[in-house]
C-alpha cells in the first residue's frame, strides 16, 4: 500500500506545484493595503442562511460569522467566552443555564437584541434539522426574565450546550427575519457585515459590506468581505499566488504543499477533526454487508492509518481508531491497539461473515478534493474485495447527500470539540450524522449515563462507550487531524482549536 500512496501524493503535488507558477503580486482582495478589503474561498457554498440549517463547524463558518453574533465566543484555548452574554451559570441540577445579555446591540434591520430574540432565535433552531439545531435538542424552553436576562430551561443535562452555543447553534438573527420566505439566502443579523445582495453570485460569490453600526468593530478589522466558492485545487492556488484571494482551508496535503512551494503562509493547528470511513448504514439498508460487525471489524484491520497518514496527510494528524479526540476525556489509549493493519485478518473477518469474495457499494466521488485521501479508501477495499462505484457529486451536495442517507459509508471528516459534540453529531436517533438512525441499547444508556455524570465518573463512562463504539467498529477512522489555513503573506491569522477553520475575528493585516 505505501508505494501506490507514495506515488500518487507525489504525482498530485507536482501537479498542483506546477499550477502556482504563476505572476505574483496583490490582486483587489490584497488585505495589506489599509485593511480594506478581505477575499477567502470556501470549498463548498453555505447550505442555508437559516438559524438552526448550518452545520455546526465546517468551511462554510465564514458565510455565516460575517453576518451572524454567536451568544457566546471560542477563545484562542477553544474554551467559551463573553460575547452577547456576558455571564452564565448553571442551577445545582445543570438543567436550567441563566444567561446575562448585552444591551447595545442591534440587529441590521434596526430590531434591538434582548432576551425575546433570544428566545425566538434558541426555539426556532431547536426545530431545525441542520447540526446547528440538532445540537439545542435538551432545550425544553426558553423563559425571558427581563430584557437582559434569559434561562434556557433543558429536559436533562447537556454538557456541550454552552460550546454549541459559541458555534452556528447559538447565532442570532433579528426576529423579525426567521419565518421570512428568503431566510435561507438573506440574512438579517446584528453581526459585523451585511451580505450585500445586488454584488453577491447565489452559489459563487458573497460579498459583504461593513456594520457601521456594529458594536465590536475592533475585532474586524477589514471594511469589506467576500468569499468565493471554489472547488477546484488549481484555481484556488492560482487565486493565492496571484493575490486575488487572501486565505483558504488547507483541505489536503497537496493544497499545503503546494501552497508552501508558491511561497504563502500556511497556519497548521487542531481542528477537532476526526477524518477517515465513516459507515453510516450499520444496519445494511442499503448495503446488506455492513449490517456484520465482521465486515466492519475488517475494513477497519484494511486501513493502514500510519501509512495514510504519513503520506496522504502528510503527516497532519494522529493516527487513531476512534472518535473521541486523543485530547478529550473519552479518549482511550489503550484501544490504539484494536485494528492494527492486518488484511489477512481482515480477509479472514470477511469471509467468516460470508464475504469471502466481496461486495459492491455505489459512494460519492470525492476525488475533485479529496484526490488521495479517496484513492486510499478505494486501495482498503479493494484488499478485501470491496468494488466501489463513484457517483459525481457537487460541493453544494454533500453534506445534504450523507444526512439524507444517500451513501453506505464515505470518506469523511466530522469536527468536534468535545466528546458531547461527536454524540450529538453522530450517535442519537436525531443527530444529524446518524442517517440511517442506527440504534444500540448499550450505545443509549452509556450515552446517558455520561450526561448525568460530572468529572471521574463522566470521563469513565466517555471512555466506556468509546471502547463500545470501537468494538462494534461503528467508524472507520484514520486519524485526529491537524488543519491548515493558507493566507498570502499580508494576512495574518491565529486559528482556534477544536474549530475548522480560523474564526473571522483571527484575520488581520500582517504587521498590524
């Protein structure tokens, strides 16, 4: 397996290489000159300006940020901080969070921020079906005390609500907007930018103009945003080294890489990843197989993860076998030891399910992107007989495609900054990322048991359920990753952990 893997991630950065020898020079998106204007690219446009649709971390952060306050903030140690709430606490039972507000805030329509928008805002995406609204799922309701005084009132303990809501779960748009017909294309927040129609592309370009009336207007230094779709490896390379475009996520070893050999600056940090397989249809509705925890036990012994990452992440990221992240308190070292790289036993596995010849299974093509990641996952069947089929898919599709259950299993990448967020995203009947609502009585009861519980006893019960997950080999992962964001040399930025990519508030002009 090394040497295809070696070969093709050397064959692809030399091509992307080639692709950045282009001019130099600032293009109109050059941060440097008086902060004027910043241009990112994302590689796949925003799902939805709706409270409650969006995902809860991922490359469309930037869409939204721009126009939207989060309740709270991430700090640069990934821990919640003050934003529109300035205090918070928890009752004795943990199920009633008191919140203290801002009173100088006012949303881009003129409508002020109080607790009543708070509680539209909270039970609007509570009914929502994006990760955003899922992650809201313990909140019963929402009482309004006075005008800067909230208590969300929850059905049972939620140790990740307070970091949902410094992420998409807590952005706040002007109640006045929420039921409107276009609430998923415009948006109406109290955030430092306004998306500005008439300049915006739907689905290519979003350009946004300054909040002149935004009440933290330090922490942005830039008068005008945009951020372009983009997909194509090469045209993004060739929009940085020519200066047309300021900064984007580092994706893949290939874009780092060749990013590095045209000269940019490339920010790595922990962003909470958990990358590799994810099989999605555990109870084989569509693919019969993967109902055996044989077959899955299998295809995790298929994957050579040191390799993987050596070579096709060039070595950003911890090789793992588990979802919970090496910080967290669910993280289990001794499991590291479960699915060693062994396709003999693998083989074996397979055929004592009755899969001694394998089977077909139809996924997205994600080879636009993710090019060696894909040809990994593909070489890991194919040890075990595993034919795939790829199906063309855009970037607008993807994510819409997994929660819809359209695919088996995929090469994935699901960010988390707590092991409660990865329960939330994954393991309930309503997270989004369990579309095929797979079900396990111990999987339930550890789940909750870790809710109720608090320092020793929640970590034992994290860990036991961790050691459940991989066991059954409800996941195939490959490693913690570690991201990257690229920027041309006259932007900095200071990344958060936990988080995919820098927030808006890390950009600023290099020097400054």
């Amino acid at each position: 397996m090394r040497r295809s893997l070696v070969a093709a991630t050397a064959a692809s950065v030399l091509l992307l290489t080639a692709a950045c020898g282009g001019s130099s020079g600032g293009g109109s998106g050059s941060g440097a000159e008086g902060g004027d204007r910043l241009t990112l690219a994302a590689v796949t446009p925003p799902s939805s300006f709706a409270i409650g649709e969006m995902a809860q971390s991922g490359p469309e952060d930037h869409y939204y940020q721009a126009v939207y306050d989060t309740l709270l903030e991430l700090d640069e140690d990934g821990q919640p901080v003050e934003n529109l709430v300035t205090e918070w606490s928890y009752d004795d039972s943990n199920t009633r969070l008191s919140l203290t507000l801002r009173d100088d805030v006012t949303f881009s329509d003129g409508t002020p921020f109080d607790a009543d928008a708070v509680k539209a805002n909270l039970e609007a995406a509570k009914g929502k079906s994006g990760e955003a609204g899922t992650a809201l799922g313990a909140i019963s309701s929402v009482e309004v005390v006075d005008a800067t005084h909230a208590d969300v009132v929850l059905g049972r303990p939620d140790p990740a609500l307070v970091q949902s809501l410094a992420r998409s779960s807590g952005y706040m748009a002007s109640p006045a907007s929420l039921d409107s017909a276009d609430a998923a294309t415009a948006p109406v927040g109290s955030g430092p930018y306004v998306l500005d129609q008439d300049a915006s592309t739907a689905g290519s370009t979003y350009a946004y103009t300054r909040n002149e009336d935004y009440w933290n207007a330090e922490d942005f230094p830039y008068d005008s945003l945009e951020i372009r779709f983009l997909d194509d490896t090469t045209a993004i390379l060739n929009g940085l080294r020519s200066g047309e475009i300021n900064g984007v996520s580092g994706g893949t070893s290939d874009v780092t890489t060749g990013a590095e050999n045209a000269g940019l600056t490339v920010t790595s940090y922990t962003n909470g990843g958990i990358e590799g397989v994810y099989l999605w249809d555990r109870g084989g509705a569509l693919v019969p197989a993967l109902a055996d925890v044989r077959v899955r036990q299998a295809i995790n012994h298929a994957m050579d993860r040191e390799t993987i990452v050596e070579t096709v992440k060039g070595g950003l990221g911890e090789p793992t076998v588990q979802v919970f992240g090496p910080s967290s308190p669910g993280y289990d070292e001794s499991l590291e030891g479960t699915y060693d790289f062994d396709v003999d036993r693998a083989r074996e596995l397979m055929a004592e399910a009755g899969y001694a010849d394998g089977f077909s299974m139809t996924l997205p093509d994600f080879s636009p992107v993710y090019p060696d990641e894909q040809a990994a996952m593909t070489e890991a069947f194919s040890s075990l007989g595993i034919e795939v089929t790829y199906a063309p898919i855009t970037g607008d599709q993807v994510v819409g495609s997994i929660i819809g259950g359209q695919w088996p299993a995929n090469f994935f990448n699901l960010t988390a900054g707590s092991p409660f967020e990865m329960i939330g995203l994954t393991l309930t009947q309503q997270s989004p990322f369990n579309p095929f609502k797979s079900a396990d009585p111990e999987v339930d009861r550890l789940v909750q048991q870790a809710q109720a519980a608090s320092g020793d006893e929640q970590a034992a019960a994290l860990q036991e359920l961790n050691r459940h997950l991989v066991e059954q080999a409800w996941f195939a992962p490959w490693d913690a990753a570690e991201g990257t964001f690229i920027t041309t040399t006259d932007v900095a930025v200071t990344a958060v952990p936990g988080v995919s990519v820098p927030p808006l508030t890390g950009f600023e002009p290099a020097g400054s």
